[in-house]
C-alpha cells in the first residue's frame, strides 16, 4: 500500500514549509475529506480517487518524489477542483504533464481557481488555512516574474541566515517580522516550484 | 451472486496470479483486502477452477468489486503486462456483476489508464480503489 509521509526519504527541507505542508494535508484531510498517501506515480503527478458514496473519504495519491513545496501546490489545486465540483463519484482527476481534451479545460479551470485561492481571492474553503502573508500585494508582484522570483526568494534567505547569524531571529522569536519572514519563505518556496501559481498570467512568467 | 462466465472468469484468475499457488493466490488477496472479503477459501478456489457456478459467500457487489481490484493489484505485483492486467480485470467485474455495473466501475479505468503510464501508478490506483470500497 501506499506509504505514510515518514516514509517520504528526507530532504532539505525548510521546517516552516514542512508544518505548513502538513497544517494544509490536514486540512484537506478534515474539510474536505481527503485523505493523503505517498507512492511512486512514474510519470504521473497525482490521483484523486473518488468513492461511489459521497459520504467516503477521497483518496489522494502523490508521487513519493514531490516536494513538500509541490505537494502545497497539489492540495490547492486539489481543492480547486473539489469547489468546482469535479470530484464525481467513481471519476478518477490524473495530474501529469500531458492532460488533453475535456481534461485539459478541467485542469486549467482548476489552476485559474487555485491561482484565486492561493492569494486569497476566492472565498474558498482552503483560504483560512493558507499564511497571512498571501494578502501581500508587495510579495505577489514580486513573485508574479521568473527573475524577480528567484531574487525575491534570494534575498528573503540572505535575511533568514543574517537574522540566524546575529541572534536576531532568537532576540525576535515570536515576532510578527519572523513569522512573516518565515511565511513569505514557504509562499516563495511553492511559487518557485509551481509558477502556475504567480500572477502574471499562465505559467506565470515561466 | 452468480457467476455469468465461470470459464473466462478462471481464466482470467489464473492469469493474473502469476507465478502463485492459489493457496498462495488466496493469503494475499485476504492480505490485500484486510480480511474484509467475505469469501472462504473452498469458494475461492473453485472460482479459479471454474466450477461453481454460484459464488455462495459473495453477497454483494461490493465484495465482488474488492475482489476484482485485489486481484488486478496480485497481478501488477506478478509483473502481468499492464494491458492485460486491465483486460483480465474487466473480465473478472463483468463475469461477477455483469456488464452494467462493470461498464460503471470500468468506464473510470479505461478513461484513468491511458493516463497511467506505468505500473507502480496503475497499482497505486488500484489500491486507491480498494481501499475506498473497504468497509468503512
């Protein structure tokens, strides 16, 4: 059978992401009735397997080898789908690469309202567990281009490590300028790994 | 429930256990179904044989659709080529429940296979699958 999230072989990971990642999968987990597993998908990102009884648990597969940034990515664009009501009793959603026909407007549908709800646009389901730090106007226009992405997220890691190296983040522990620093680092880190989610349009500037 | 091809259905039976003794066969499918499959081992047996007609213990479609998705997973776990793991399974529901009710559960398949490109994401399906008709 699929594996639990302790199996996942252990990355590099920022902590904040992690709890973030799991805050999210329970969640979805609670509301919407989703429950997560992990197995080896080969070229296939994701499965969301609906029962016949809407009563049931759904049961979400992600490939083992997804990020904690990438499976964030996968529970918004997941819940995306349930708001609009795709998640039809024995109809199975595939997330790959390679969607086509009424897929393929099904997915981007999907991403739309994802995109929507990751910056707290749509009064979705999954807004009230997403950081605060979403409703940044200053963060989204920074995030929303390749090249200011990749120096967003540099100079928000540059800070991090200066804060660590002078004690600062100790002296501020608690802060509402750590929690933000450490909420605009996640929101960074699965922007970079799904640029479907910025908002300059599709692909996000890719 | 009565079995409407017993000959196709063993077929397809002793396609996909593989290599498996059907002593072996029947451990693993009650392994798989976590002993929610209400189905003694005799039972089984003549299934895969072909000789009864009558599935005695299998009250409902439930059981029989736990049956045929833990049967297709003994199948990807036996390197059976992905094609025919599907092919046999289709076999299996349709010869259980009948056409209408496999054409259901099988529509989904036909339209998630092509999808899954391998089979670690067919069987990741297919345990998906099961587990969502377990008792809850």
């Amino acid at each position: 059978m699929a594996t639990e999230l302790s199996a996942l072989p252990v990355r590099a990971e920022s902590n904040t992401l992690r709890t973030f990642e799991e805050k999210l999968r329970h969640h979805l987990d609670e509301r919407l009735q989703v429950r997560t597993r992990f197995a080896p998908l080969g070229a296939t990102r994701a499965l969301l397997v609906s029962p016949a009884d809407r009563d049931r648990a759904k049961g979400l597969v992600i490939d083992d080898r997804a990020t904690a940034a990438e499976r964030v990515y996968v529970y918004v664009h997941v819940a995306a789908h349930i708001a609009l009501g795709h998640n039809i009793p024995l109809v199975t959603i595939v997330e790959s690469e390679d969607a086509e026909g009424a897929d393929e407007m099904k997915h981007d549908l999907a991403e739309r309202l994802a995109r929507s709800m990751w910056w707290r646009g749509a009064d979705a389901e999954i807004a009230a567990s997403l950081p605060a730090v979403l409703t940044s106007r200053v963060l989204r226009s920074l995030l929303a281009w390749r090249g200011t992405r990749a120096l967003t997220r540099w100079a928000l890691m540059g800070i991090r490590a200066l804060a660590y190296r002078t004690g600062i983040v100790r002296a501020l522990e608690r802060s509402a300028a750590t929690a933000w620093l450490g909420e605009a680092l996640c929101v960074a880190a699965v922007v970079s790994a799904a640029p479907q989610l910025a908002s300059g349009g599709r692909g996000g500037g890719r | 429930m009565r079995i409407q091809d017993t000959e196709r259905v063993s077929r397809a039976v002793q396609t996909l256990r593989g290599t498996r003794s059907l002593d072996g066969l029947v451990d693993r499918l009650f392994d798989i179904t976590e002993g929610s499959l209400a189905l003694d081992r005799a039972t089984l047996h003549r299934i895969a044989r072909g000789q009864t007609r009558v599935a005695r213990a299998i009250d409902t479609p439930q059981d029989c659709i736990r049956l045929y998705f833990a049967l297709m997973i003994v199948g990807c776990e036996e390197d059976v080529p992905v094609e025919t793991v599907v092919e046999e399974g289709h076999a299996i529901l349709a010869g259980f429940v009948g056409d209408p009710l496999a054409a259901l559960v099988f529509r989904d398949l036909s339209a998630t296979l092509p999808k899954l490109r391998d089979r670690s994401a067919l069987k990741a399906y297919l345990e998906e699958g099961l587990r969502i008709w377990l008792p809850s």
